[in-house]
C-alpha cells in the first residue's frame, strides 16, 4: 500500500534503511558473485587467437623442415651424371 505523500500526484518512497552487513554476509556475497563469473571461462576471442598462434607455428615448423629437406638435395645448372660428378 502507498503513503500519501505531502504533494499530490507524487508517491512516497519512503527510505528504509538498510540492514548492516556483517563481515560473513560480504564474504558470502562475494564467493557468490564469483561463483558466478567463474566458471564461465575464456572468451571465444582468446581461444580462436591461441588456435591461430598454433597453426602458424605449425606452419612455420613445417616451412622449416622442407627447408633442411632442400639443403641435402644438390642443384647443378646442366645434367650430370653420377659417374662424372665422382671425378
């Protein structure tokens, strides 16, 4: 039920005071509070940028293995063969 207030057309609120919090009340409501926020983990944005990092060290780990593939692999500039290449 509404008070009537001094000015028509205005409700009355009125201002309760609020209980006192112990110490145990703020410390319940703080496990509380991140009990909530917890468990929701990493964001999506973190994980897609770890699995980027990733795939790009992949890459470049076998970018570099195809590079030390190429260093045992001799180029010559005209066809030799085996025999003449011994001399």
């Amino acid at each position: 039920m509404q008070k009537a207030s001094p000015m028509p057309g205005k409700v009355d609120t009125g201002k309760q005071l609020k209980p006192e919090l112990t110490e145990e009340d703020i410390q319940k409501q703080i496990k509380e509070t991140l009990a909530r926020l917890g468990p929701a983990g990493k964001s999506k944005a973190s994980k897609y940028r770890r699995l980027k990092r990733e795939a790009v060290s992949q890459q470049m780990q076998q970018d570099q293995e195809k590079i030390e593939e190429g260093k045992k692999v001799i180029q010559v500039t005209e066809f030799v063969t085996a025999n003449e290449w011994q001399r």
